[in-house]
C-alpha cells in the first residue's frame, strides 16, 4: 500500500465510521471498474450513509485538492464512475431508503442509492408508474441514473430520466448542502438548477435525495413482434410508425447479427434469415390500446413485413421481450468483446443511420451487430472484436470514428443514454462546439474550482 493511499485512509476514518472507510489493494480493485473494460485504483473508498457524510468528504477533499468520483452499483457504460486520477470513490450505494411514495401528489422522494427495479415495483405496487427503464435496471442506481440521465425502451413515449426529476438535494465540492425544486410541477423561480445537475455525470455536486414524478400506471397494453426480411424495411416501418399518429410506449429494433447471436446463445427459435425484427408496447386505455395496435400493424403490412404477432398472455409478453433483454449477454458470448456505442439521431434519420452502420461494418471488415431504442432514434451498434487482436482493434477505433461522425452528419449526437464520462471523451469536438464546450468548462469551474469532482472526464482538459 502506497504512502498517500495509507494516509488518504487514515485521514477518511477520522472523518466518517472507520468501517466505512477502505484501502487495501483488494477493495480498491473492486471500485477501480464500471460497465465498461476501463480501469483506474481508487486511493480510498468512502461510503457515505447521509449527506452530511457526503458533505464532510467533499468539505476536506476540496481543502486538500484529493479528486472525488461519486459512484452508484458502477454499471455505467462509458467510464463515467471510473477513478481515472485516483483519489476517493465516494460510494453511496448505502443510501437505499425509499422516504415517501406520495400518491395525491403523483411522487416519491428517494435517496440515490435505491436500485430502479425496485423502485419500480414499489411504486407499481402502489397503483404508480415509473417509465424510465435502463437495460442494467435490476443492479443500477436512481443516483447513477440522474447523474447519466438514463433512458430506455420506455422513452419513446415516456421521455428518460431527466423528464422525472423534479427536486433533487445535492452536495456542492464546498461542503454546501443544497436543495432544487421539489415537488411542485411548474416552477420558474430563478434557473432551473435541478436539470443543471441531471446527466452532469458527477462532475458538478453529489446528489443525496432526489423527488420524482410518477404517472398513473396504465390500465391496459399490448405486446407485438413484427418479423422483417430486409432491415430498411424494418428501418422505414420505425419512421412511419412514429409519422403515423401512433406514441408506442417501446419500440425496439434488433438486426440479422442480434438474431444470430441470440439464437445461438438462448435457441428461442428466431428466424434467422430474417433481417431485422420489431418489438412494439403500446399502453393506455383498452379502447386506444386495440386501435393503435390496429395501425401499426398496418403499416408493418405496407412496409412488407414477413411475420406479425401479438402476445396473447403475460406469459406471451415475457416470452416476445426475451430475446430483446438477451442481447447484450448474447452478444458478450460471441466473441471475446464487445464496444457498445450509443449513438442518437432524429426518428427520420433511423433508416439512413442504419445503412451507414451498415457501410462502416464492411469497410473495416468487423462484425457490427446493431440494436436499440429506434422509436426514440437511440441505436445501439455494437462491435465484436478481440482485443488482444492490435491489428483488428485499429480498425475498430476508426469505425467508432466513422460511426460517430455519420450520427452528427445526420443531425444526432456521440449519446442519447450512456454519457461522455473517459470512452466518449475524444469524439467531443465531433459533436459539441469549442465555444459550447467553453461554456460548460465554465460552470463547472463556477461551481467547482479546484476540479476536485470526477476530474478528466467529458471534456480533454
């Protein structure tokens, strides 16, 4: 163990519960990683229990300029929560209290450590609905998701994560306690400081508490499946869906590759010389449900599609969305890696944006499996490589470049849900201008001068 790490340690406990305080090479290693395959060792570990706790850390890492890097369950997918100049991992996945389901107001007040799937179920078990849905929704925190703006396949229809955020108490770098909006649906009074906070991947405050807005948990749905030979037909029923007076609730896409790998991984008996499938939710009243139901199946007919299907049965359901949740484990067990991008583009662009994919598959002779969010135009292309392969991992960096550069030529952007955090960092200047990024430099400066919050992530400097 280093000199500054035995220090940083001993410094911690006089500060916080000694138990609550890590060093040793083993658990620093445990919080060296996210999502993604990037590694950085922690100097220490601190898990907070209270936003006085988070204060104290904050207050004594700014006077002695130690880096900061708040962390939920650490499934991020771009590097965000990766301790990249050692310091503190500041842990707040303790706080897990679930403080108030409030149903005459429509919302909950929780701490940032809940995990989302059960925070879905306890408000669903009190007759709400919480729409935003990450993939990792089982292990990731309602923190972690704020600080991304998480989203999913319920955004098409029901926004992501920055939509719900209505008053969040958050730690500033100083020590300072504050508290933003809260739960009162309009409020004009001064900047809107609570969605300055959302997606600011932990470089501006620490977020302790957060209020969220519920929605009346929708009294009917349906599931559908629709089976398409060519992927620009799927691509082009995804725009006309979305042109065609209909809001599916999700409306997701998997390509010919996604097919193959989960066929290959799970044998549910996909068809695999199909190009592309459909997966459609539709929710609301029964009435609204059967007719929307009704058009898109329609258009699915005019876009040639080979097979549609409806789920007849919750059963059915589990079944038509099992092979969309088996993606990315499928896809890990294909080749020895996998890079997922998270690219955003208009809902128009979805058929262009999947062609370029296409093309950039064949000239750098990868293997690139594409799916996601289409109804939302948040697409998901994935490359399967090796890396120990050095040859085939150059190749694999130049797609990533191309595949970004296509996304902003079509009017779209380097993330729709991930974040920039250290993977997405070179691609900035791609997509966000110099005066832009100067911009944000700025306030982040205002707010923390000495950089202590998650230095080196976002932006170059």
């Amino acid at each position: 163990m280093g000199t500054m790490t035995r220090a940083l340690g001993a410094e911690l406990r006089r500060i916080l519960p000694p138990a609550q305080v890590m060093d040793s090479i083993e658990d620093r290693t445990l919080y060296a990683y996210d999502g993604t395959s990037i590694k950085a060792l922690p100097d220490a570990i601190a898990q907070a229990r209270s936003a006085a706790e988070v204060a104290a850390v904050l207050r004594f890492a700014t006077e002695r300029e130690v880096p900061v890097v708040p962390r939920g369950a650490g499934t991020g997918l771009s590097g965000g929560s990766v301790p990249a100049q050692g310091g503190i991992a500041l842990v707040l996945a303790g706080m897990r209290n679930i403080k108030e389901i409030d149903t005459g107001s429509m919302m909950a007040v929780v701490e940032p450590g809940v995990i989302t799937g059960i925070f879905q179920k306890a408000v669903e078990d009190a007759g709400m609905f919480y729409p935003p849905d990450p993939a990792s929704l089982n292990y990731c925190t309602l923190g972690g998701n704020i600080a991304e703006n998480a989203g999913g396949p319920h955004g098409v229809k029901y926004g992501v994560t920055k939509d719900y955020v209505l008053g969040l108490e958050v730690v500033l770098p100083s020590g300072d306690v504050v508290r933003l909006g809260g739960k009162q649906i309009k409020n004009v009074t001064g900047y809107n400081l609570v969605q300055f906070f959302v997606g600011s991947e932990g470089t501006l405050g620490v977020i302790t508490e957060a209020t969220l807005r519920l929605l009346p948990k929708p009294p009917a749905k349906k599931t559908m499946l629709a089976i398409f030979d060519r992927l620009d037909g799927a691509a082009e029923a995804v725009a006309s869906i979305m042109a065609g007076g209909v809001i599916p609730a999700t409306l997701e896409i998997m390509d010919q590759k996604s097919i193959h790998c989960v066929e290959d991984y799970l044998k549910l008996g996909l068809p695999r010389d199909a190009e592309a499938i459909l997966l459609i939710e539709v929710d609301g009243m029964p009435v609204a449900v059967d007719a929307e139901a009704e058009v898109i199946g329609r258009i699915c007919r005019e876009q040639g599609v080979k097979s549609f299907q409806t789920a007849k049965s919750k059963q059915e359901e589990e079944a038509l969305w099992k092979a969309r949740r088996s993606i990315s484990p499928a896809i890990s067990a294909a080749r020895p890696s996998k890079i997922g991008e998270d690219i955003s583009v208009p809902r128009s662009a979805i058929p262009a944006m999947v062609r370029e994919i296409q093309r950039i598959a064949a000239e750098y002779r990868l293997p690139i499996v594409i799916f996601g969010h289409a109804g939302d135009g948040n697409l998901h292309p994935n490359i399967l490589t090796d890396r120990r392969d050095h040859q085939e991992m150059e190749r694999v960096e130049q797609a990533i470049g191309a595949i970004f550069e296509a996304a902003v030529k079509l009017g779209g952007t380097l993330s729709g849900e991930h974040g920039i955090g250290l993977s997405k960092r070179p691609y900035m200047d791609l997509a966000v201008s110099a005066p832009v990024q100067k911009l944000m430099a700025d306030l982040k400066r205002a707010v923390d001068p000495k950089n202590i919050l998650n230095p080196g992530k976002i932006w170059r400097a």
